[in-house]
C-alpha cells in the first residue's frame, strides 16, 4: 500500500509546490488536493465536517490545477492528484484540455480524484441542478473522455452534446488519466465507479472491507477487472493500526491528512508522517 498526503491548501498556508517537492523528498508516493472555486456566504448547506462553522480555509483554496501544475515543475515522480475535484463546476470542453496539458506537463503524473459536490450554493452559482449533479458529472467526464482517447471526440447525452471536435494535447497517460470518485459506499455510486472510473476514494474506513465486496462485483458485471481497482481512502489520520487496517481489507493507497498551516507547523508533521512510506 502506497502513502500519500493531502492538505487543505489555502494562500495563507504553505505553498502546495514546496509541499510537493518536500514530500517527494521523503519518500511519499502522492499529494492531493481539494477544489473550491468559492464558498457562498449564505451557509445554506451545513458544514460536511459536521462543525457548526465551515473552517476559514474552505473559502480561502487556492485552483487546485494551477497548484499542481506548479508542483509538477518542481518535482520528478511525486503523483499529483485532486482530493477531490468538482467537475459539475467546469466546462468540459476547456476543463478536458486543461486536464491533459497538466498531465503533459507532469508527465504523466495527474491522478483526478471527483467527487459529485457537497456545497449546494456553490453548485448553483456555476448553474447545477443540484438533483441532478450525479447524471451531469457522469456526463461531463465521458464528454472529456471522448476528447482525451480520440482523435475525434463527441458525446450526446441528456446534459451534455458536443459535436465532433480535434483536442490536442491528449493525456500523456492513456486512454486517461486515473479517474477516482469520493463518497459513501452505496449502489449508485459503485455503478458510476465500474462504468467510467478506475478507483474508489472511501471518506472513512467503517465498512469498507465489506463494500469492497459489492464494487468488485460491479466491476465484473461491467466486464472490467476487479483487481484493477484502486482504492484509496482520503484524509486518514495517521496512525499505525488504522493503515494497517486499510492494508488489510485491499486499500491500494492510504492519504494522510496535513494541518491546513504554515510550513513551520507542516513540515515537522511531514516528517512525522514519513516513517509510514517504508512500513507499507
């Protein structure tokens, strides 16, 4: 099982490219990062965290891409990944392009993490119909699969039409990048994983051994390997027995959370954390 990391990147804490390269330096097989375009102040949608107030760095992340791309510049094989992604709030046309410039740039590095959105207000300033954010990011990600695997791309659904079209640059990696979806083990979400995605992001561990057994089975009946998936639970508080844990019951990955800080209190966690890459 690989270890990665994650933080909750904001401008006030310490630059995601220095992350990279300081991680990469101790051994960490990956860096993720989460993506907010904005946070509306109405609070409608109460915190996911389950706090009563949303922490300030929510409002404060910085583009998650732009992030990476300057990371890749500075690093050689550290992977690079969204923890987690909104492609409801993109375009899928520019989002796609802007997915396999950054995976050119790092060389085939990128790792593209979704989820479907938690933030009710955020969605429906980018103009998402909430209800329906599962069939649109379906969509939209096959849209930007046709442009990424194709010389001529299209795809017509319900949400999404575009006509053939040229996109170039194509992901170095092929036919895409590695797609992993974020959220609670359910039928719904297994299905979208064994239709377009390769890999599962469980926030949380309670369970995940026994839901492994379903998505593998929706793998299967999609005609697509189970040993193929990967599996990888995102923001873990370290600790020795809960890694193994995750080891145990088929985790391929395991991402550590940083405190959302300044480098001074992060990298003394970061090497705190480095004695974990070598035990699994």
């Amino acid at each position: 099982m690989k270890i990665g990391v994650t933080i909750h990147a904001t401008d006030k804490a310490i630059n995601p490219a220095e992350l990279a390269r300081e991680a990469e330096d101790r051994g960490f097989h990956s860096i993720y990062l989460p993506e907010h375009t904005h946070i509306p102040t109405s609070r409608r949608t109460p915190p996911p965290t389950g706090e009563e107030e949303l922490p300030e760095e929510y409002s404060r992340s910085p583009d998650p891409y732009i992030s990476l791309a300057a990371a890749a510049t500075v690093t050689r094989s550290i992977k690079l990944g969204t923890g987690i992604g909104l492609p409801a709030q993109h375009d899928h046309i520019t989002f796609a392009k802007q997915i396999a410039t950054l995976d050119v740039i790092s060389a085939g590095r990128f790792v593209f993490g979704i989820g479907f959105g938690w933030n009710y207000e955020e969605m429906e300033n980018h103009g998402v119909d909430v209800k329906h954010r599962r069939e649109l990011v379906r969509e939209k990600v096959l849209a930007m699969q046709a442009l990424w695997g194709n010389d001529v791309g299209e795809f017509h659904g319900e949400w999404v039409d575009m006509a053939p079209a040229w996109q170039w640059p194509k992901p170095l990696q092929q036919p895409r990048p590695p797609i992993l979806i974020g959220g609670g083990a359910g039928p719904k979400l297994f299905s979208h994983i064994a239709e377009y995605a390769d890999g599962w992001m469980p926030i949380g561990g309670s369970g995940m051994r026994e839901a492994l057994t379903r998505l593998r089975e929706a793998m299967a009946e999609r005609g697509r390997d189970p040993a193929s998936l990967r599996i990888v639970p995102m923001g873990v508080l370290a600790d020795e027995a809960k890694l193994t844990y995750y080891k145990e019951s088929g985790a391929t990955e395991a991402i550590l959370r940083l405190p959302s800080a300044s480098r001074d209190k992060v990298l003394p966690q970061l090497d705190d954390f480095a004695r974990y890459p070598g035990m699994f």
